[in-house]
C-alpha cells in the first residue's frame, strides 16, 4: 500500500473541508516515533497537535485502557454512572489552580469544554457577552469560531458568527501591539459596545497556540483578572493546549499569580483517547441545572482510565521537570543558529512549549514561505513539524515529552539542517 495511492482515494471519500498537513498515513507509532503503511520512519514533533504529552501508546496508557475494555467501553454517565468518572473528577479538583471548593464535568472535545465554561458563566452570571483575543483559537463549533481570533481558514464561509461575542487585540510587542494598548481597546470597548455589567466572561489561553505560542504578559493577566473582580466577569483559562506538564507545569496558569474561575481541559489529558473537561469553582459549575450539561459521550469510561494512566505518568515520570529541560536544550540549538540566520526573530515558550518565529532577513516582518519551506525539508529528511501564527511564520515544537534524548537529538540535527539548507537555497 502507497500514501499516494490512499490519497486519491481520500480525495474521492473526504470533504476537502478536513485540511491535512501532510500526506503521511500512519501504521505504527511508539513515543516520539512514527511509521507509515510504507515503512517509512518519522519523529513526530506534531504530537497530534499538543495530545501526546505522553508519547503514542504509553505503557502505562494502554494497560489502564486494556483493562477498562475488559469491563464496559460505553454506559453514558448520565444513565449508568462509574466510579472512575468520579475519581478523574476529584483528581483534577484537586490540582487545577483555582481556590476554594471545585467541580468538574468532562466532555469530549476541547472545542465542546469551550462551549460548555461559556454556557456556565452565562448561566451563573445572568450575562450574554464573552470577549476574547485576535489570534486565539476556541474550537471549530459556532461558539468556539465565534471566540477564536482567526478568519482564515477557521471562518471563511460560515456565515453569521454567534452573537455577543467581542476581540481585544492580543498584545505582541514585536509586532508593535503593547499591553497598555490592548487595555486601552478593551476600555472602549467597555464604552462604546459592551456593557460590562452584560459581559459574562473573558476567555484567554496563558500560551496562545495556533496563534503563535505568545504567552500572556503577567501585567495583561493581572489587569484582566483585576478587571473581571472589579466587573463581576469570570476568567475562562483555556488549557486545552498549555495544559499537562507542556509549559513546565501542569497548567499554563501556574506560571501566574492569577487564578481563572473556569478552566477548559482537553488533548493531553487522556494521552490520545477524546477526552476534555471543564472545571470551575463549585458554586458556578452548579448554576445549571440537571441535564443541562453533559453529552452522550462525555467522560467515555477507556478516555477516563486513559486519563488516570496520563497523571500517573506525569508525576512517576516527572515531566514538568523534563519538559523544562528539553525545553532548554531546543532553544539553545535554535539560539546557537542566530548568528548564521538572520531570518530567526525571535524564540520564545515556557518549558517545552517553545516557537521559533521566522521574518525576512533582518527584520521581524513575518515571512511564512521560508517558514513552510522549512517545515517541508524537515519532513523531507524525517522530521514532522507544525506551522501555526495568524502569519503562517511560526514553527510550534510538541513533541512528546517522553522523547529519548537519542531520538531528541536526531531531530535537532535535522531541524538544524533544515533550516540551515533552505536559507543557504534563498539566498
């Protein structure tokens, strides 16, 4: 069997809607390592976008998963309920940064905890309005388009967005957006088209993913935080990306000093299974009422032992400490390339949640070409890596944070070479 073959017969099977990366179709996959129906070997660098925090098809993973099968796959919580739903929810009440007594529910896709934190916040504040940043990403469901920052390719074509749903500009100081300006936007926002005592939450990723791996300034979050106090609006934190040791924490939020109200959940959180969560202070995750929160598939009982195999893993393995030190090696590469690559504008991300960001030479104008180029000649030589920014010209490293120094270092070399072959080829 070829990969080309398989994709004329996508062509002819798939909504050209479902955009794909590359033409690479897997058969085997083990940590930081993938094989296709070809034989070819890959790193994977993608990580199935920020899911395998763990690495594919973890030991522990699939033995917790194994032994759930043997059981039951499927009852619908809401009808015949299970204690390891239960468990996952107590452990992550006790590890998500937020204080006082707190609840959970879990869903299946983070798009799905993003719209069920702004129903909550709706239901317990009375409100309609959310406000979200430029370049974020919620999700590809109405309300999570409507919140995410981006037109193309996430809007175009869709018609009306949900109501009641605003944008501050995210503030970037490279490219000449400062904090003081984004609470400025935010200010008239607040006199000219919103209400504040009508805006029910304010949603933020610490680390902005497929905007670009830009972390939140501390002063913007403190400002906000003080903000929502000081308006009754709650704080949305969405770790759907950041979350599960990625940031070289559990969660991006403890890089603050700030705690949200409500926290989104999803990717890394069962290892590779659909699994995401919302949890929140309890008197707000209780302002709906029985049945209106849940979902046929939520909290399917292989996701959740999935799950609990996941925290194990993080805190057996230590991977906060790990992805702090991959972290610092990748970013010493990429640092030790500035000198002969004047196109690096910047490198930047906490723990192993790092972004190189790519501009014409000697300027941060944003160049996604050499950006592309780049990623395609690593995937040449074995190497999968994601693009992401409102741009295009930024490369997001998620590998598994279980990766093998040995195969860790094999794709630095061919990242290094990479980027090293195709300026040489610009030039």
């Amino acid at each position: 069997m070829k990969n080309s073959e398989i994709a004329v017969r996508k062509n002819d099977a798939i909504s050209r809607g479902v955009g794909m990366t590359t033409q690479i179709y897997a058969a085997k996959a083990e940590n930081a390592e993938v094989w296709d129906v070809e034989g070819n070997r890959y790193i994977d660098f993608a990580g199935g976008i920020a899911v395998l925090n763990t690495g594919h098809r973890h030991p522990k993973v699939i033995e917790a998963v194994k032994k759930q099968l043997d059981c039951f796959t499927h009852t619908c919580h809401q009808v015949l309920p299970y204690e390891n739903y239960v468990a996952l929810a107590e452990r992550l009440n006790k590890i998500v940064p937020i204080a006082g007594p707190k609840k959970t529910i879990f869903t299946t896709t983070g798009a799905e905890a993003v719209e069920n934190a702004v129903k909550i916040a709706r239901c317990a504040t009375g409100r309609s309005a959310v406000i979200a940043f430029t370049g974020a990403f919620h999700g590809r469901t109405f309300m999570g388009m409507a919140l995410t920052g981006k037109v193309v390719p996430y809007k175009v074509g869709f018609g009306q967005m949900m109501g009641d749903v605003f944008h501050v500009p995210f503030p970037i100081e490279m490219h000449g957006i400062s904090v003081e300006e984004s609470l400025d936007v935010l200010d008239k926002l607040f006199k000219a088209d919103v209400d504040p005592k009508r805006v029910a939450a304010i949603i933020l990723e610490p680390v902005q993913g497929e905007g670009g791996f830009y972390e939140v300034p501390r002063a913007l979050m403190k400002a906000v935080r003080q903000l929502c106090d000081e308006h009754g609006i709650l704080l949305i934190a969405d770790e759907v990306q950041t979350g599960f040791a990625r940031t070289g924490k559990i969660f991006g939020m403890e890089n603050y000093d700030v705690q949200p109200d409500l926290m989104t959940m999803a990717k890394s959180l069962a290892g590779g299974f659909p699994l995401s969560a919302v949890t929140g202070r309890a008197d707000l995750m209780d302002a709906p009422g029985p049945g209106g929160l849940g979902g046929t598939y939520a909290g399917n009982p292989l996701a959740i032992a999935a799950s609990h195999a996941v925290l194990d893993v993080i805190e057996e393995e230590n991977l906060c400490d790990r992805a702090n030190q991959l972290g610092a090696r990748l970013k010493q590469r990429l640092e030790a390339l500035r000198a002969d690559i004047p196109q690096i504008s910047d490198i930047r991300g906490p723990g192993f949640m790092v972004a190189v960001e790519f501009g014409h030479a000697g300027s941060v104008k944003p160049d996604a070409e050499l950006t592309n180029a780049i990623r395609l000649k690593a995937l040449e030589k074995g190497l999968i890596l994601l693009t992401c920014g409102v741009y295009g010209n930024v490369i997001r490293f998620l590998s598994p944070i279980t990766i093998q120094d040995e195969v860790f270092n094999e794709a630095l070399d061919i990242l290094e070479a990479s980027i090293r072959e195709v300026v040489g080829e610009k030039k």
